[in-house]
C-alpha cells in the first residue's frame, strides 16, 4: 500500500514529512534506497531528505555486503585473484551490486545539493566582491544602449533538479559564460575531482571581454621548479570516501555492472556534446603547454574582440606566474596597442586597417616601421619615430638578445633602409632633425658619416625628379667637417668608381639608394666630405635644368662626368626646351638668361662641372642653334653681336650656323612652298647670316625647291615630293627631267627652267647647260614642237662649242668626262631631230645633221651621213620633180633653153664641187661638200662594200626601231649590226673585207670633217 502510494505521488507533491511516513512502512531497504535516488526536485530541502534517507537505509545493507565480500575473498591466495573475486561476488548478486551503484548515485547527490546551497547564497548575495568596478565615459567600448552583464544576479542560473541531473561541466560552463565567478569557484572546489580534467574548457568559456582580474584566482600557473602546472589546492565536502567510493570497488563494478547500471552513472556525468566539445586533460600541463595556451587565448581574443587589453592583462598575468616565453607575445601586443592607438591614422574612417595580432606578426620589421609612419606627415615625421620606431627597434634589439643572436647594427640598418625608401618631403624632416649642432640624444640619425652617406645615398639613388629645392635643404642639413681636404686624385679617384658603381646594366636599370648606400658606407669623413662638395656642384646644376623644365637624376651628373656626347645632348635640350612656363622664349631677356644658366653650367670653381667637358664656345654656339631653331631671328641678330655671346659668335661661326640650322628646318619641312611654314623658317633663318656665297646659294636652292613643288612633281601617284627627297637626289638635273615630265608646256619656259637649274647649284656651268637645252630639245620634240626644238639646238650648240673648245685645255679627267658626256647629249639631239622624217624644213635638218657630225665621235659618222644622204636625195629628187613641172609648164622654146641652162649650171657645181674638195677638212658646217665628198671617196673604192643604198636602208630600219622603243638608241651600233642567217663562207669572207672598208673609210672621213686623228 505504502509502495502504490509513493509511485502515485508526483515529485511537485512530495513533502518532508510525505517521505518520512510512506518509507518507513516500507521494510526493503534496496527498494527504498532505489525510490530516493530516483526522485530529483527542485526544493533542497526536500532533495536533502530523500538524499539522506536513501543514505541511511541503504547503510544497513553495506555492513552485510562488507562481510559476505570479506568471506567470498578469504579464499583468494593473491591480490589478482582477490580482484577477481570481487568482480565474480558483484556479478553473481545482483541485489548488493545495485545497492552499490545507488549509494554512490546518493553520495554524489549530497555533495551537489551542499555545493548548490552555497552557490545560492553567492548569487543571493549582493555580490559586492566580484562587483566589476562602473566604467565611466572614457570607456572607448562602452555601449549607451546595452549593459554589461554582471558577475552575480539574484537569479540562479540552473534549478537544483538541472544541476543534480546533468554533468557538473556542463553547471562549470554556464557560470563561467556569465561571469559567476565566486560560484563557480565553490563549484570547481569542492568538485574538482570531477571538473579538473575540463578546467581548460571552463576557462575558454569565460567571455574574451571580460578583464582576467575577474577570475585571475582560476587562470593557470606555472611551477618555477618541476616547470609544470601548479595544481590548485582543492578541498571536497568529505575528507573521507565511503566504501563504495573505494577504488577497487568502483573499479570492480565497472567490471561487473550490465548496461543499464552504467547508464544510471553516465547520466549523471555524461559531457558528449558536438556542438560544443569538452576537451578533457587529465595531466598537468608542461610549461610549453601552459605557454601555448595563453598564447592561444590572447590570439583568441585579438582575432575576435580586438580588446588589446584584455589581451595584455592576460599576458601580464601569465608572465607574473612563471608561464615562460610570453614576453615577446607581451611585446607584440603593447607595439601594437601603439599602432593602432598612438600612431597618425587617416582621416578617412574607410581607409583605417584592421589591425590584429596574426597580422602583425605576419609582418617583417620593415613593414611594421612603414604601417608605424603611413600617415606621418612634414611636421610629424621625427616625433613619430622618436615615439614609436625608435622604442620598435629597441624591443627587436632585446629580442635578438634574448634570442643568442645580438645584432648591434640592426636599429640603424632598419632605420637606415626606411629613410632610404621613403617620400623626399619625410626624408627632408628627418635629415633637419638629425642636424650635427643639435643634441645627440635627440637627433634621428646620430653618426654624423651616417648623415653623409644617407644624404649621398638617398639623392643619388632618386629617380627623375623636380623638386631640387628639397634636395638642397637636405644638403644644408649635412656637417661640416672643416676646410681640410685630402688630394684631388684620390677624391675624383673615388667620383670615377662610383660612375662605374652606377653605370645600367642589362640586369640593372639603375643603382637604387640601397645599393648605393652600401657603396658609401666604408667611406672616411675625408672622402664623404669631397663627395659631398661634388653634391652641391650637381644640385646647382640640377636645379638649373629643372628651372628650364629638363628633368633628370642625379646620377645622371656621375654617368656624364667625363661623357661629352651626354652633355652636348643635354646643352642642346637645353637650348631647345620651353620655359617654366611651357611657353617658347620671346623676350630677349630671358634668351639671354639662358645663355648665362648655360655657361654657368660650364666652369664651376674647384671641381668638375655640368657641361665640363663642354667650352664656353661650344656652348654658346649650341645655345644659338638652339634660338634660331625657336625661330626668334630679331632676337638671334641682336644677340650675336652684343654681350657674352659676341666674343663666341663670329661671321664664320654664325654663317655656319644658319646654315645648319636651315638645313635642318628644310629637311623637316613637309611642304615645299617657301612662302609659309618650316620653309618659310629656314629661309629666314638664312638672313640672320651676313649673305655669303654659301649663304647665297642655300636661298637659292630653297628658292629652287618652291619652284619645283610648284610645277606639281609626285613621288608617287598623289604624294608630292618633299624638300628632303629633293636635297637627297644625288643628281640635280633629274630634278629639271622630271619637272620637264610633270608639266606639258614647261619646255616651252626655257628660261625658268635655266634660271632653276642656276638656283639648283648649275650656275656657270656648260656642260649642265647643254644637258638642260639636250632635255628641252628632246620634250619639244616630243610634243613635234620642231621649231622650237631647232632654236634649242641651236642655242646648245653656242655652249657645246664653248665646252669642246675648253676640253681642249684641260688635264682633268673628271672634267673631260663631265664634257663628253654633255657633248655626247648635244650630238644625239641634233642627230634626233635632224632625221626625223616629220620635221620637213631640209635645210635646217640637214644643218642639225652637220652639227651632229661635228661633235660625234668618229665611229657614228657613217650613220650621221647615211641619214645626210638620205635627205639630201630626197631633197635633190624634190628639186627635180618641182623642175620638171615647172619646165613642163613653160613653151617648148623656152623648155629648152632651160635644159641647156640645167647643164651649165650642174657643170658649174662640178667645178666648184671638186675646189670645195679641196678645202674640206677646214669647212663646219657644209651640206654640198659633206655629200660630194661621200660620192667621190665612195666612187674611188677598188672593191664593193656592198649596196650602200641598202646600208643605208637598214640603218634607218634600225633607227626606226629604236625609235619605237625597240631599245635604247645606240648610234654607235647602227653600223655593227650584222645580218641575221648562218652566211656561207665566201659570204663571210666578203663581210669581213666590207667591214674593213667600213672601219677605213669611217676614219677616212673623220680626218677629212677634222675629227682626231687617234680616234
């Protein structure tokens, strides 16, 4: 009855007095002991009755169980087999193994209900000890909207029924995320048998904001002898364990017991949870473990909440308990609470970095100086490197030191290589806070030889720049080390290794400021004090260039010392450049300016200069290039003649000048018209000049262009000539050929074409002349202009006259070739325009004839006279027939007196004919004895040469031929041409004897016309 009505009783309606009076009824004390193990309330004071009862009932079945365990071993001969027994004994009774397993279910619980009721006066008390201290409103982290949590709150975190149900860890975790530190700590005290193994996890559940100064009594320490975890000294509720609580006992149940007693144990303290693991660690930690953990937690904290000092407190607090190797990680954290809290910071919130511990100590020294100076400024430089680099490398220093590894040069190497690296404007703030007359302690750079080579380093390594007046601030931030000098050799000795040093490579572009500091660094104060007087040379040259927009380097100063043809260049853009305003110089004053900043760079006393390998004339001749090229010519006539330039500037000097400089603007120039653009520029160039021949003739050639552009001359289809291709022709007359050949009617301007070729460079000169009236002659016959190509030729003939009697009286080879070629042309147009069958006027064709045979050579005779032959019987059987049908129209009487006076009249040609012979070879330009004396040499040969009729026949064929464009016309070939076929042997015998007669009679001739008698 009693046992129906505790099943039917809930756990909400159990009473102290409920208990008492239903289990007193009940005689077995197992099932009594089992009834109060399985009842878990809420109430303490009723947990504490059913807690003690299942206590005191299960104790009077231990004395028996203690007695048949003590009889069932007494056999047992050694201590496994006791063991054994035992787990034997526990397994064959199943009534004493439960009543075990529950009296240890019953302990436990009356420890956990005593821990809970201290707990709750802790969290019931106003809890002024843990009572974090109130920030105020300097707190950078503090939120106006939400409250901090408090460490202890009237409200309990967890029912009795929860903590007596599940794992004791699981109690631990929750008062440690919620700040339950005193609670926490009678829970870790009087459990710590249970909650030791997982003391880590406890830890790791404490939020990462809270200060370690919360719970410092739980954190870890370190023993300074055995180097191990010092284990807290913890006592439990009872001193001394019940028997059931023995370990062969419990180790024997384990043993023994089904599944289903473990289960009541494992929930109780069972701790698998996936989501959030309970780490156990049952041993004492090392002093590397407890190191990594703190490590961990401080990373932990960095990464998640950024509360660099929370992280710190916490390094502090493990260093101060013996945990090795966390100063340098207490380091790190206090250089970078600097970075982040101490050093400027940009005033766009967007550009701000997240700085976290990884990050920083991912970094080299290098890059942590940099993030140090980011947002450093002109004014701010030098305290920010006091205040923060400078403490930065002496914790690196003490680190290397610590580390067995002491490096003396590592702060000024680090710092050294930042100023190398950093912005001109830094560089300049720091060099004026490391001035020799202030304070050494105070100064950035101590080493007055460190100043110098720095500065040396620094300026010599910067690339293209403009800003020299910076960079002379620099140099007037170096010491002074007096007037002494050391020889010259030695110190331009070393100028001339360190032009080497710099000098590009394939490999290297050029020397940077780090490489050039290691080349000063063994210098002596005596070598960087030269070097140094050589700087200021270099930055007055510097700023100079940069004052007429030329950019360069320093190092360009080194490269060019002894390199005239880098320094000339550097004049001549110097000259050519604008100003510093972009704009091209007008003002006289300002040329003149020029002109001194030029020279200035020329001498310089005491050591090499810009323009050193350059003189004073040198330079002002490339300085007025340089203004005639601007196209200032009113400026550039004054100037000459006055001032500085004057002594430089002489007739000769500046004729050549505005000759090149002419030269040069023509052979720019796209178009040839001199009325407007570059020709119009290097045409008035040349009056700058006193007009000179050569002066004279480069206006007429640039004359000579414009006429040629305008007469349309191509190139190509559509692209006119440009006055560069005219200047690079070698030969000038196929300037006059193609005019001739662009224009229709040019040949009919004889005169402008003459006075071309004149302006061409041609003037006085015949044998261009002829070749000219030869180009005229041939284009007007050409365009069957006959007349107009007769006076030509006649005109030409004035000067090849003139030319063959100068060739007599000459030795030059060159000029003689230059004449017979000109001859050569004359002869050939004669000869073209005396055969030419259109032109019927056969007086002044066979005058052109007797003009070509005059200058031809004696091998072209006999086409010449071939030609006259054939002319004249055309002329002779024209006569006839106008005779005959003159004579054919008169009276019959008077038909025949004109016979008879035919007859006397042709006896009376015979006779003058044959006293005419006689004076041949003095006669020039006879037609009558020409041919008579054809007919009479011809008449008189002992053998045949053939049908001359029919050589003549075939020489005009082959006239008519070349004519046609069958080849070029060689006349000296007409008469070697031989007749196709495979010719019989007598037949070739009778050629060879023609063409001897041929050969004899060709020179025969040329003697009796007067020709040489060599030829």
């Amino acid at each position: 009855m009693s046992i129906q009505r505790w099943q039917e009783t809930k756990d909400a309606d159990l009473s102290t007095e409920f208990i008492a009076e239903v289990l007193a009824d009940i005689s077995d004390d197992l099932w009594v002991t089992a009834a109060c193990a399985e009842r878990i309330v809420d109430s303490p004071e009723i947990s504490q009755v059913l807690v003690k009862t299942g206590l005191s009932r299960s104790s009077r079945l231990i004395d028996s169980v203690k007695r048949s365990i003590a009889s069932h071993e007494t056999g047992a001969e050694a201590a496994e087999s006791t063991e054994q027994a035992l787990i034997v004994y526990l397994q064959g009774h199943e009534r004493e193994r439960k009543l075990c397993i529950l009296r240890q279910i019953l302990l436990e619980r009356f420890d956990r209900i005593q821990t809970y009721l201290l707990m709750g006066n802790a969290w019931k008390s106003s809890g002024i000890e843990e009572e974090p201290e109130e920030e105020g409103d300097d707190d950078p982290w503090a939120d106006s909207d939400e409250e901090m949590p408090n460490s202890e709150t009237e409200t309990a975190p967890f029912a009795l029924s929860d903590f007596l149900s599940q794992p004791l860890v699981d109690s631990a975790i929750i008062l440690a995320s919620e700040r339950r530190f005193q609670a926490l700590n009678h829970l870790l005290n009087y459990h710590d048998n249970a909650l030791f193994p997982y003391r880590f996890t406890i830890l790791n559940s404490i939020p990462f904001y809270v200060h370690p100064s919360e719970f410092h009594h739980l954190l870890p320490a370190n023993d300074y002898d055995s180097n191990v975890e010092v284990r807290p000294e913890r006592r439990p509720w009872r001193e001394e364990r019940d028997w059931v609580e023995e370990p062969r006992l419990l180790s024997a149940l384990n043993s023994a017991m089904t599944s289903e007693e473990a289960a009541w144990l494992e929930d109780a303290d069972a701790v698998q949870d996936d989501e959030f693991p309970r780490a156990r660690c049952d041993e004492l930690l090392s002093s590397e473990g407890l190191t990594k953990w703190y490590t961990s937690r401080v990373e932990s904290i960095d990464s998640q909440s950024g509360l660099m000092d929370i992280a710190l407190a916490l390094l502090q607090h493990g260093a101060s308990h013996g945990v090795p190797r966390l100063d340098e990680m207490g380091e790190d954290l206090i250089l970078l609470d600097r970075l982040i809290y101490e050093s400027p910071q940009p005033t766009d919130p967007s550009l701000q970095t997240d700085w976290t511990l990884q990050r920083w100590r991912s970094m080299n020294p290098t890059e942590v100086i940099r993030a140090y100076l980011r947002y450093s400024d002109f004014e701010s430089i030098a305290s920010d490197i006091r205040r923060l680099v400078l403490p930065y490398l002496s914790v690196l220093e003490s680190q290397a030191e610590r580390n067995k590894r002491p490096d003396l040069e590592l702060s000024n190497r680090l710092l050294y290589q930042y100023i190398l690296l950093a912005p001109l404007e830094l560089v300049v703030a720091i060099f004026e806070s490391s001035k020799a007359d202030m304070q050494k302690s105070y100064r950035i750079i101590r080493s007055d030889e460190d100043v110098a080579r720095i500065a040396l380093s620094y300026l010599y390594g910067l690339p293209t720049i403009r800003d020299w007046p910076m960079m002379s601030r620099i140099f007037e931030s170096q010491p002074d080390w007096g007037d002494e000098r050391d020889d010259d050799e030695e110190a331009y000795a070393t100028l001339t290794s360190l032009a080497s040093f710099v000098m590009p490579s394939a490999t290297r572009p050029s020397a940077s400021a780090t490489e050039l500091f290691g080349f000063f660094k063994p210098l002596p104060a005596s070598a960087l004090s030269r070097l140094l007087d050589v700087l200021d040379t270099h930055l007055e040259g510097g700023e100079i260039l940069a004052k007429w927009s030329i950019a360069t380097s320093l190092q360009w100063f080194l490269l060019s010392r002894e390199d005239e043809g880098q320094q000339r260049a550097k004049a001549v853009r110097m000259s050519r450049l604008l100003d510093h305003r972009g704009k091209e110089l007008e003002d006289e004053e300002e040329w003149r300016t020029l002109l001194d900043d030029m020279l200035k760079l020329v001498t310089h006393a005491g050591s090499k200069s810009t323009f050193g390998c350059l003189s004073q004339g040198e330079v002002c001749k490339i300085f007025f290039t340089g203004l005639l090229s601007s196209g200032n010519f009113a400026v550039a006539k004054r100037i000459k003649g006055r001032g500085r330039a004057a002594q430089y500037l002489t007739e000769s000097v500046v004729e050549q000048l505005c000759l090149d400089v002419s030269r040069e603007i023509y052979d720019n120039a796209t178009s040839g018209n001199m009325h407007r653009g570059e020709m119009k520029q290097a045409y008035e160039c040349l009056t700058v000049a006193p007009p000179t021949a050569r002066i004279l003739a480069e206006r007429a050639f640039i004359e000579a262009t414009s006429k040629i552009c305008s007469f349309n001359v191509f190139t190509r289809p559509g692209i006119p000539i440009t006055p560069l291709e005219i200047r690079l022709t070698k030969n000038r007359l196929d300037l006059i050929a193609r005019v001739l050949s662009s224009t229709d009617d040019a040949y009919k301007h004889q005169e402008v074409i003459l006075d071309l070729a004149e302006k061409l460079g041609f003037k006085n000169d015949v044998a261009a002349e002829v070749k000219i009236l030869s180009m005229l002659a041939e284009v007007a016959l050409q365009h069957e202009d006959f007349s107009r190509a007769e006076m030509t030729c006649e005109k030409m003939m004035v000067g090849a006259r003139k030319l063959r009697a100068e060739l007599t009286g000459t030795d030059s080879g060159t000029q003689r070739a230059v004449a017979q070629e000109a001859l050569e042309v004359a002869w050939r147009s004669c000869y073209q325009l005396g055969k030419q069958s259109e032109f019927h006027d056969t007086n002044k064709k066979l005058r052109l004839l007797g003009f070509a045979l005059e200058l031809c050579p004696t091998a072209n005779t006999l086409d010449i006279l071939t030609a006259w032959r054939r002319i004249e019987g055309q002329d002779i059987e024209a006569r006839k027939q106008r005779s005959i049908a003159r004579a054919a129209s008169r009276p019959t009487g008077k038909r025949k007196e004109s016979e008879q006076k035919y007859l006397l009249q042709a006896r009376a040609g015979a006779v003058a004919a044959g006293s005419l012979l006689q004076g041949l070879k003095g006669l020039s330009q006879g037609q009558e004895a020409a041919s008579h004396m054809f007919n009479r040499v011809t008449a008189n040969f002992p053998f045949s040469i053939g049908n001359v009729t029919n050589m003549g026949r075939r020489s005009e064929e082959s006239e008519r031929g070349a004519e046609r464009g069958d080849g070029e016309r060689d006349f000296g070939q007409l008469f070697s041409r031989r007749l196709t076929g495979s010719p019989s042997p007598q037949h070739r015998i009778r050629e060879e004897v023609a063409a001897g007669a041929r050969n004899a009679l060709a020179r025969g001739v040329g003697w009796l016309i007067g020709g040489d008698e060599d030829e």
